[in-house]
C-alpha cells in the first residue's frame, strides 16, 4: 500500500454539521477530513472505501444510552443517542461528509483492529475492489472504562497507551506501506508513516 495522507483529531475538534453526533463520530470524522485533503472526494474520487477501526466503539454513548434506558424506561429514551451507540455510526458519518458512496466496514476487535483494517484494505486494494481506502482509528475514554481498566487484563494494548483520539490514513495499492506482525499503538503507528 502507499499513503495519500494522514490526518488527526482529538475531542476538542470542532465539526460542521455534526451537531448533534457524539464525540466518537466527530473526532473519526475530523480526522478522515484532514487525511483526504488532497483528494477530490465529491466530484473525482468514486472508489473509495472506509475501514474504521476500533477497540471499543462508543462505548460513552452506549453508556449514556444504557443510563438512560434505566433511568427513563424504553419508552423515554433518546433515539439519537441509541443510533450513535452502533458501531458503524461513525463510519458512516465520514461517508456522509466526504459524500463517499463505496464500502464501509467497521472493525472491532480488542486484539490488533489497526492491523486487521489495514490487511483488509490490502486485500481490497489488490483485489480491485477500491482504489483508495480511508482507514479511521478512533478511541474514547470513560470512567466506566478507566474504573475497569484496573482490575482485569484486557489481551491488547489499552491498558498502557490508550488515548481519546482519531487517527486516518488514505492508501493506494502500492508497496510503500508493510503491515507490521503487530501495531503497539495505533496512533503513533499513523504518525510514523
């Protein structure tokens, strides 16, 4: 694979037209905007994919559905709050943005999701299935997340550098890019390339 461009986001990045998304969304949205730079992607580029990648998802707005489940029955509910708790919500929020009508998948895994978006990319790429491919790795942290973090012994590395951030990577087929046996830290990963 060969890098186009890359791009970073934190919580604090501000987004059009995102008003009412959560933070996971804004920041994978953010960060796809600021990879694709260079790229034409509502008149010129139509084969473009996105793979978002992630440990956990949303779990901050899965647990403020679930706070809010308990505390106002089903039938009180917010459905805004419900549709950004799915995993593929923040996928689809960049397709939406960058106005992207090619595949989108979301990766979660505890093990290596970087690692598995990136081999699924090249197999994309060297099968013609897209031409280029936006992969998005975001992360958020919670008190939920951090409160447990420190009692059990999740088999990945979020114990010892799990960030709230996004990164994004746009590639082409190419030779440039090896995926490596094993990402330690995907956003330092991103930024090496």
């Amino acid at each position: 694979m060969e890098l186009l461009g890359k791009g970073f986001a934190n919580k604090d990045d501000k987004v059009k037209n995102m008003r009412r998304a959560d933070n996971f969304s804004k920041m994978a949205v953010s960060a796809s905007i600021k990879a694709v730079t260079d790229l034409d992607t509502k008149n010129k580029e139509k084969n473009i994919s996105i793979i978002l990648a992630t440990q956990f998802g949303p779990h901050v707005t899965t647990f403020k559905f679930l706070d809010n489940l308990l505390d106002y029955s089903e039938n009180s509910v917010s459905p805004t709050v419900f549709s950004h708790s799915v995993h593929n919500a923040a996928a689809s929020y960049i397709a939406s943005a960058l106005e992207i009508i090619g595949q989108t998948l979301t990766i979660t895994s505890f093990i290596d999701p970087l690692k598995q978006a990136f081999i699924l990319a090249d197999a994309w790429l060297e099968t013609y299935q897209a031409e280029k491919v936006i992969i998005c790795y975001v992360e958020e942290e919670s008190a939920p997340f951090t409160e447990s973090q420190l009692h059990c012994n999740f088999p990945s590395y979020s114990k010892h550098c799990f960030t709230t951030g996004a990164a994004a990577a746009v590639v082409k087929k190419g030779s440039q890019i090896k995926i490596p046996m094993e990402v330690t830290n995907p956003f330092t990963f991103i930024e090496e390339l």
